[in-house]
C-alpha cells in the first residue's frame, strides 16, 4: 500500500503589520498542539518515509516541535522544504503530488487549508469536512496505482486526528463547561452534576478511541463511575423516603421508587467495567516508566512488549465498544431518562435530612467492615472497603460545603486503598505474563521475586489501613 499523510499547521498568529502572510509564526497553543501530534504521527509511522513540508514559517515550526519531541528521528536533517507547498488550491496540490516518484510509498506532507482538504477530497470520499490547526489524515492508495495515475476517490481513510484527541490537556480548553451549584438545591445539584457527566462521557470519546493520551480513558471512566455513584445514592435515599414510616416486611424497592433507574445504573456500570482492565495497563506501564522494577534489561523489556500487545488488544475491544450502535443508543437513553419530568419530580423529593440518614448508614457499615480486617483478611475484603469509601465520598458530595472537612480526610484513606488495590493488580499482570508460554524458568523466577516484593508491600499497607480510626 501507499502511504499519504496530510497535516495541517497548527494554530498560527494572525498577521499584523507588516507581516507577510508567508511569515506568520505558531502561537504558544499551535506549538502544544504541534507537539502533541508528534507520538500518534509516530505511531501511525508518518514519519518513516518522505516529509514534505511547505516553506512558510508556521508549517516548518510545526515540524520544529514535532521534531523536538522525537529527536533520535532527525526529522529536520530528512525533511524537504518545498516552496510549492505553499498553495491553498487543492489542484496545485494534486500535481505537486502526481509528480512524486513512483518508488515513493510513504509520504507526510505538512501544508495548508484548504488545499490539503480539497485534495482529501477529491482523493477519497470518506475524507472528513474539517481540518482544524494541527490535524492529520492517514490516507492509504493501492501500491500498484502510480502516483501520476492517481483516481479520483481511489484513496481510503484510515485515521484522522486532532491535537484535542490527542492530547486531555488541550482537550481541556474545550471541554463542557462545569455547571453553576452554588445556589442549588439538593435536587438540582444532582440533576445538573448527572448531565453534566453525561456531556463529559460523550465529549471524552474521541480521545480514548484515538487511544494516544490515557487520561481521556481516566476521566471517561471516572464520568461513568461518579454517574452510577450518584445514581446509586440517590436509589438509596429515595428507597429510605418510600420505606419512611413503614415496618421493614413492608419496605419497597428502589426500583418502585424511581421506575428505570436501577436498568440504567447496571448499564453504566457494565461501560465502566468494560475500561477496568485497560485502565490498569496504562497505570501499570507508567509506573514501569516512573520506578524500574527489580528485573533484568531484557525480562523488563519482554514485560514491557507484551503489556503493549495486551494494551492494544483491550483498546481495539473497546473501541469496538464504542462504535457499536447499542452503546449510543444507550447514551441517548441515559440523556432521555435525566430530562425526564419523573426523574426531576423524584429528585425534588429528596431532602438534607434522608441523605444524613443513608450517609450516617453508610459509614456504620464502613466502620463494622473495618474493625472486622485482620491479617488473614483476604485481598477482596481490603476491595470491599475501599469501594464502600467511594460510595461514601459520592454520598457526602451531594452536599459538599456541610461535608467539606469530612472529605477532605477521605481522600488519605481513598489513597491507601487505592494503591493497595494497585499492588494486587500488578501482581496479577505479573502472573499473566510469567505463566504464559515459552517464558524462561529464568524469567518466571525473577517475576516471582517482584511479586514476592510487592506482597511485602501490600501487607505494609494493610497494616495501614487496619490503624485506620473509624469514620464516625
């Protein structure tokens, strides 16, 4: 196959002055974007063959800061700087490319708009209506076609990417506006944060299926968790408001109080489930980054290797996820319940008083499970209690400025849990990758040590966590 990759500049400064138009430099965003799309660029492996670039100032800094982040490329050294580049007509463009040399197979050329949307175009039909500053397109032509011989539409689209998929911190200028609750009541509080959830669910998207920057998949998961979180207190305490007055063999289910709900939170909870292993890939492969573990070279590389096979099979399963209609339908499902004029009148019965009551429960429970932790506690009821501690924060975040003291303290033992959870998930990757086939006795044995290390760990944190004092 042929390979053409079509990059717009990033975001430049508008002319002044005298400034020639050919001359404009990026602005400090166009070089963060810039940057940004330099590991997906290497990724898509755009810049293993031919870079072309146009001589204006803004497309040769745009290769500047890609260049920067991937020095061992020597992209400045191997780059073309070609004044024909500088078009913003389509056609000019077309010729520049049917005069390529036949031998050529993979090229990257960093341009302009709108000639490189106009040649997407004409090249193929599933070419996309927009390339923001930054962008790139990954277009693919069968090997046997000359470039001089090239069909209109012939071309199909394998990727397309913008710095804002790229990259959460750029993502995060453009996010959902976070809603107003200084004023709100109870009810409205919990309306607003739900929708706005929602929002941030749909607009994290394009970020955790272009899979470069694991963030997107943190603040995709945590979206969905905080939904069914809150979902589950609200349950709880309109469970508690319908069983008010009645003797226990008479209590009602939640699902009677608020029909539909109990459906919708298990969904959610089934999406979120479904980004747990993927989630714990990335953390692991950071801390790998951050802490070299006690293995050689070579079993830490083999390590490394096959979490990034593992990494990839669990994001193309999710991405698979994600496109599937049934997971849109059920988003818009989610959104039609939230508007629902029976789920506002149900959260405009909820008061203070029955959310104190289902709190105050939660932390009974949570300090009954903590007293019963002993060192032959097994690792699930250490998971257990740090669950209910989330279930606890969510609760106590329905009325955040009575609890603001309170939460704050929850966060040490949220942490505690946490990397406890985090060690027991580690030594589960490190089974995996000891147990496979083919492994060396060598390997399996330095694995087995690690994981002997990292059980000297968690017994540390468990003693932490059983000194814990209770929360009421």
């Amino acid at each position: 196959m042929r390979h053409l990759f079509l990059m717009r500049h990033a975001k430049a400064k508008q002319g002044s002055g005298d400034m020639a138009d050919h001359d404009r430099p990026l602005r400090k965003r166009g070089r963060r974007e810039a940057a940004a799309m330099a590991l997906p660029l290497q990724q898509w492996q755009a810049l293993e063959g031919e870079v072309h670039v146009s001589g204006a100032m803004r497309t040769r800094e745009t290769l500047d800061e890609i260049a920067a982040q991937l020095p061992e490329l020597s992209l400045i050294e191997r780059a073309f700087v070609d004044e024909a580049l500088y078009t913003f007509d389509g056609q000019v463009l077309l010729a520049w490319l049917k005069a390529l040399p036949d031998e050529t197979e993979r090229v990257l050329v960093i341009g302009h708009n709108p000639a490189l949307l106009e040649l997407a175009h004409w090249l193929c039909i599933e070419a996309p209506t927009s390339l923001p500053p930054g962008g790139a397109l990954h277009l693919t032509l069968p090997v046997t076609t000359p470039w001089l011989g090239l069909p209109q539409h012939g071309a199909r689209l394998v990727a397309s990417l913008i710095p804002e998929e790229a990259s959460h911190a750029l993502f995060q200028r453009q996010e959902p506006e976070p809603p107003d609750l200084g004023k709100a009541d109870v009810g409205h509080r919990i309306l607003e944060l739900l929708s706005h959830q929602y929002r941030m669910v749909r607009a994290l998207e394009p970020g955790v299926i272009a899979g470069v920057d694991p963030e997107f998949l943190h603040q995709f998961r945590v979206n969905l968790r905080r939904s069914r979180a809150i979902g589950e207190s609200v349950l709880a305490t309109a469970c508690k408001s319908a069983t008010k007055g009645k003797t226990p063999d008479k209590k009602a289910p939640a699902s009677d109080e608020i029909p539909g709900l109990k459906k919708r939170l298990k969904r959610l909870k089934q999406r979120a489930q479904a980004t747990s292993d993927l989630r714990d890939l990335d953390v692991f492969l950071e801390s790998l980054d951050r802490t070299p573990p006690p293995l050689s070279p070579r079993t830490l590389r083999s390590l490394q290797r096959w979490l990034h096979a593992r990494n990839r099979e669990q994001h193309e399963r999710l991405c698979q996820q994600l496109g599937d209609p049934g997971y849109a339908e059920e988003m818009l499902a989610w959104q039609r319940f939230l508007d629902a004029e029976e789920f506002r009148q149900a959260l405009g019965q909820l008061s203070s008083k029955r959310i104190e009551k289902v709190l105050a429960e939660r932390i009974a429970r949570h300090d009954r499970d903590l007293t019963t932790l002993s060192r032959k506690s097994g690792d699930e009821a250490f998971h257990d209690l740090r669950k209910s501690v989330k279930r606890i924060r969510y609760l106590a975040e329905m009325q955040p400025k009575r609890h603001r003291d309170f939460l704050a303290g929850l966060k040490r033992r949220q942490t505690l849990l946490g990397d406890f959870q985090d060690l027991c998930t580690r030594q589960v990757w490190i089974g995996a990758f000891a147990h496979r086939a083919g492994i060396t006795r060598e390997r399996q044995q330095e694995c087995a040590a690690w994981r002997a290390a990292l059980e000297k760990e968690k017994r540390a944190l468990r003693r932490k966590v059983m000194a814990l004092a209770p929360l009421a």
